[in-house]
C-alpha cells in the first residue's frame, strides 16, 4: 500500500477531512483502494483533489471540495 504525499495528506489533515477524502477515494475508485500512487503524481494540491474523484457524486458536493482544493 502506498501513502499519500506529505504535504497533500497535511493539507487533508489540517482541513479536517481526510477520512471523508478516503471514503470518497475508495468508493469511487475500489479497484485502487488504498494505492495512491497515481493519485500522488500531481504536483498541485488543487490538481489531486479535482482529479480524486467526481466531486458532484460525493455526500459534501461540489461546493465543498472546490473550496478544499483551494487551500
């Protein structure tokens, strides 16, 4: 199992929402639970988050997540 970049998982942290990211992460993608390697080549924290999964489909909404990827 791979883990999340540092500084993504610091800002998930800080912003208090990596367990709903992972739940989201590993609902959307179940054939990848857990392995975030591809997820962690982006560079931008902005990037990974838009690209973890489809925001729309998620409890929080879009709303939520785009305000997350701006931190």
């Amino acid at each position: 199992m791979s883990e999340l970049k540092p500084e993504f998982k610091e800002k998930l942290l800080k912003a208090k929402v990596l367990t709903q990211w992972k739940k989201n992460f590993n609902k959307c993608y179940p054939e990848r639970k857990k392995d975030y390697v591809s997820i962690c080549d982006y560079d931008l924290f902005s990037n990974f988050i838009f690209a973890s999964f489809i925001w729309m489909d998620t409890p929080e909404g879009n709303d939520f997540w785009r305000k997350i990827s701006m931190l």
